[in-house]
C-alpha cells in the first residue's frame, strides 16, 4: 500500500517533541525582538557589532554571520539568559544558519561543544590546555573530515599536521572514523607531546588556510559556562583563555580576522565571568546578547502550534470541541520558553489523542495542481517554446516508488518524457519533517535537479500557506522551490443567515463584541447561554457572527436557536 503523506502522523510527531522541551526545535523558532542596551521595552537586549541594523535575533545572528564571513572581521560574543530561555537554541539556529547557505557551509567550519565536556577528560593539564586541545582536535576532525571543504584546504591541514607529527600519527587522524573515541584522544596527545604553543598554533592554522583560501571562516560556539560553576580554577583558566584570544584578534589582527566565538551561560555565570576581570569586561562588554522571555513570546509559539492543529483538522466532525478546549488552554506567565513549551504541548497533544488520533490530516484545499503548472511552464519555458516539446497533463496523488506524491508533472519530447516535477502540499505552515520525508522520496524516485549537459532538470516544490526562514533555507540548498498558498476555503452550507438590521434595531441592539459582562449576562437571560459561557465569549472577541460564536464556544442547538431569535428581533448584534 502506497505511503500517503496525509496520513502520516506529522502533527503528533511535531507535538512530542515540543513537548519533550529540550534543545533546539526549529518548527516554533520565533523571531525574538532585540533593543539596544540601556533602552526600555520588552525584547532581548543585543547591539550589533557591524554598526547595520537589526531588529530581532535572526537579523543579528545573520549580521553577525555576514560580519566574519562577508566583510572578514573578527566576532566575539556572549550569550546570557535564564535557564529554559533559549539561550542553548540560539547557538543551535546559529549553527543552522552556517550549514544552511551555500557559500558558507563550503568556506567554513563551525564547530560546537559544550564545556561541560571537557570535566571527564583525563590527564593531569590545566584546564586551558584540555580546552585548547579540545577546540584544535575540534578544527582538525572538521578540516580532515568535512565534506563540503575544498580539496586544497584539506591538503593544507593534512601538510600543517605533518609539520608537526609523524607520518603515521597523520595517517591515524585521517583514518579515524569517531572523533571522540579515535581522534581525540590521539589527537590530544599528539599535539601536548609536540610541545607547540597552543595559542600560536591556532593562529598559525587560521593563517594557512587563509593563504590558500582567503574568504575561509572559523566558528566556534560553546555552550554550558555554568558547568564550570564548581571549578574556580577551571573559571579563571577559561576566562584567562579567551581574554588572551579576544586580545590577540583585535590587537594583532586589528580584528581584520575571519574567526566568530560565542560563549554561553546563564546569565549571573556570564556576569561574573565578566566582572572577574576588568580588563575582560572592558573588550567584550558591548558583546553581550541577554535573552529575555515575554508573555507575547509563548503566544507567539501557542500560535504557531494552534494554526497547524487547525489547518490539519479543521472541519472535522470533534474540531470544534477539541478546538474549544485548546483555546482554553490557561498560560503561566512564570513560565520560561522551555517551561511554556512542555506543558503546552503536553495539554495540546492530550486533546489531539482524545479526538484525532486515528484521524488523518486534511489534504490541501488548494490549487496546488495550478501552481505547479504555472512553475512548471515557467521553469522549462525554453523547452516548451520548441515545438518538439510539450507539458503533461498535471497528475494529482500520483503513486511512484511506493509514496503518492500530490502532483506530478512531466516535461515530453516528442512524447518521450525527459524531466519530471513534484509537488508536496500542505494545508499548514510546513514542519522540518516534511521536508524530510519529501527529501526521501525525492531519492527514492531518483529525482535529477541538476544536469550539466544541457538536457532540462527535474524540479520539485513545497506548497503551503507558511515555511519558517530556516526551513526554506534547507528547501533551496536541497534544489526545492516553496509556493506560497493559503488553503481555500470552501462554502459552508446550511448556515442560519441572520437578517439585515435596521439602522434603528442595530443602535438599541447590545453588541456582543464590545459590551461587559454585566450587560451580556442581562441580554442573554433566558437563553440557556449563561455566565461560563459569557466569559468564554469575551475570551474569543472578536467575533463576525452566530456561526463563530457556535465554532468558539460550544452550546446546544436549543440555546442556538434563542440567540438566533434575540438576534432576529434586534436586541443582539456582531
């Protein structure tokens, strides 16, 4: 039986792991405002270090990014924040960003680890040294083991080694296939029995591959400052570390330096980490990004769940009870990003087992049939302007390979098929796992984006009514094309149209959108629609009509039919 994305369960997937409310979760990465320090309002605090403008996170991840591996200058920062706040997600978007752009992931590497890791490495060195140890053993595995890098800038890493080690101790790293059981071990050793300056030496490697490849990027992002809490002289040793680096980069290299740090810790380790040194606190100080959580925040994320919840079963026979009861779903306002995350999802994924767990999502209500055509006869216009060569007729839910596709599409040559497109859409903003499970057809189908002898490429598409920035970064670097399109929606039929008012009934009729609860509770008397459903009312204003009064909050069909008369009879309004 052939697979049917539709069926596939992508919502509850995407609610288990919010709700498991740890690390980063790209499908309710929301942009966080920014404002300048020493500023009022809400929002995180940051400042950019290119001088350029932003207003949220993204932009100033991005400027930082465009700061190191565009205009080539030197970034340090700090990211503080509460614990459950973000803080260890931005470094993960920030490392998604580096990945996801073509020109950087090949004229970079980014490195990530957390400090936390190097407390059970062995040896008797200082802590500087196992940390130093850890971000060149970090360098190298990236530098020989990177696939995206260019040939000759493994050849400079392989030639770098070798005027360092032996031959044989070269050939182990580049054979090592697990880095922390082969290589960095080795590796560590290696380099302390060498007795090279580990500070020189991390220059030095910079300084050689920008020879040879002048645009080349280094990123390093660290995590978990607050391991070190317990450790005074692990503290004084790291911050010991990264003054002397952050020092050397702006003084030798007047920051003219292709190298991005990020460091983070919650906010009082940060602080202190700071504050323990004057001379620290005076260079890095304007570097600082603090997060802070907003209750607009967890409405933000609560919107991004609740929209797709919708758009996957809306119009379906419990909807409306299950909708009625996420929307009554209570916010903490004490809660933290990770904090709001676990309970939300966890109550949201409750209603979804209670009434949709053996429901399939809705398939897309939309022309995702005509925009595929339209893409298609634009993309292969060329072809199609030849007489030889002609377009299919648009297929939908097309089975091959075992996955039915949405749409389906092919480019003929006399007949003769010669490229092919795809199409994949939803009724909701498009999940990470989508683009998985698409990708993976994709494969299956053999599925040819590009050819290089002049013959038309296959082509594929994405179709639906939102895609988070990251996501569509992934769908353009996996040669994928995302279409906007909102679901259409269709006529509802046996609806009780509400007469016309009179401009006399309209100024004596109690507008249920603007008037307090005393003066509802007396117009609604009689009506079975008492004060619990009142203040479910007032909760869902604004509201168009009796229908969406109905869909908001549940009554009888009997309580229905007297607000309909009162509303016949001009005493209520919308």
């Amino acid at each position: 039986m052939p697979e049917d994305s539709g069926k596939k369960k992508y919502i509850k997937s995407f609610l288990q792991q919010v709700q498991g409310g740890e690390g980063f979760i790209e499908d309710i990465w929301i942009q966080r405002d920014v404002r300048l320090p020493g500023t009022s309002g809400k929002g995180s605090i940051a400042k950019s270090l290119s001088g350029r403008t932003v207003s949220n996170i993204t932009e100033l991840l991005e400027d930082d990014l465009k700061h190191s591996l565009d205009d080539g200058y030197f970034t340090f920062r700090f990211v503080a924040a509460l614990i459950g706040s973000g803080k260890t997600s931005l470094l993960t978007y920030l490392n998604e960003l580096t990945k996801n752009k073509p020109n950087y992931k090949n004229l970079c590497i980014a490195v990530r680890f957390q400090l936390s890791d190097l407390l059970t490495v062995g040896g008797k060195q200082s802590f500087s040294i196992k940390l130093y140890c850890h971000i060149l053993a970090q360098t190298f595995w990236e530098l020989l083991h990177n696939k995206d890098l260019s040939i000759s800038v493994i050849k400079v890493a392989e030639t770098i080694l070798s005027e360092l080690l032996e031959s044989a101790q070269v050939a182990q790293l580049k054979s090592a296939r697990n880095f922390k059981i082969q290589f960095a071990p080795k590796f560590n050793k290696y380099l302390i029995d060498s007795g090279v300056g580990f500070e020189d030496f991390f220059f030095y490697v910079i300084d050689e591959i920008a020879v040879i490849e002048p645009l080349f990027t280094f990123v390093y992002l660290t995590d978990e400052l607050d391991a070190l809490e317990q450790y005074p002289n692990h503290i004084q040793d790291t911050r010991a570390l990264f003054k002397a680096l952050v020092k050397r980069a702006r003084q030798q290299f007047n920051s003219k330096i292709r190298l991005l740090i990020y460091l983070g810790g919650t906010s009082n380790n940060v602080d202190s980490f700071i504050e323990g040194d004057p001379v620290l606190k005076s260079i890095v100080d304007s570097s600082v990004i603090t997060l802070i959580s907003h209750q607009e925040e967890l409405e933000t994320i609560r919107k991004k769940i609740d929209h797709r919840i919708e758009g996957a079963y809306k119009g379906y026979k419990n909807f409306d009870i299950a909708w009625q009861e996420i929307r009554n779903i209570r916010l903490n306002p004490a809660n933290t990003l990770r904090e709001f995350c676990k309970e939300y999802a966890s109550k949201v994924l409750e209603i979804h087992e209670k009434y949709f767990r053996e429901a399939p999502e809705q398939v897309f209500e939309g022309n995702a049939r005509q925009l595929v055509e339209a893409q298609c006869k634009q993309k292969w216009a060329n072809y199609l302007n030849k007489s030889a060569y002609s377009l299919s007729e648009v297929f939908t839910t097309t089975v091959l390979e075992g996955h039915a596709f949405d749409c389906y599409v092919k480019l003929l040559h006399n007949g003769r098929s010669v490229a092919r497109a795809f199409g994949e859409a939803k009724n909701y903003e498009l999940l990470s796992e989508h683009l998985q499970t698409f990708e993976k057809w994709l494969g299956d189908v053999n599925f040819n984006p590009s050819t290089l002898d002049g013959t038309p490429s296959d082509l594929a598409f994405m179709i639906a009514p939102s895609c988070p920035y990251l996501l569509q970064r992934k769908l353009e670097l996996q040669n994928i094309e995302f279409i906007q399109a909102d679901k259409i929606t269709k006529p509802e039929t046996e609806k009780v149209i509400s007469p016309l008012l009179t401009p006399a009934q309209k100024s004596n009729a109690v507008n249920v959108n603007t008037s307090d609860r005393t003066v509802l509770a007396k117009t609604f008397k009689g009506t079975g629609f008492g004060p619990q459903k009142i203040g479910q009312l007032i909760k869902n204003r604004p509201l168009k009509n009796l229908d969406e009064l109905v869909s908001r909050v549940k009554f009888s069909e009997k309580v229905k039919y007297n607000i309909q008369q009162k509303i016949n009879n001009g005493e209520i309004c919308f």
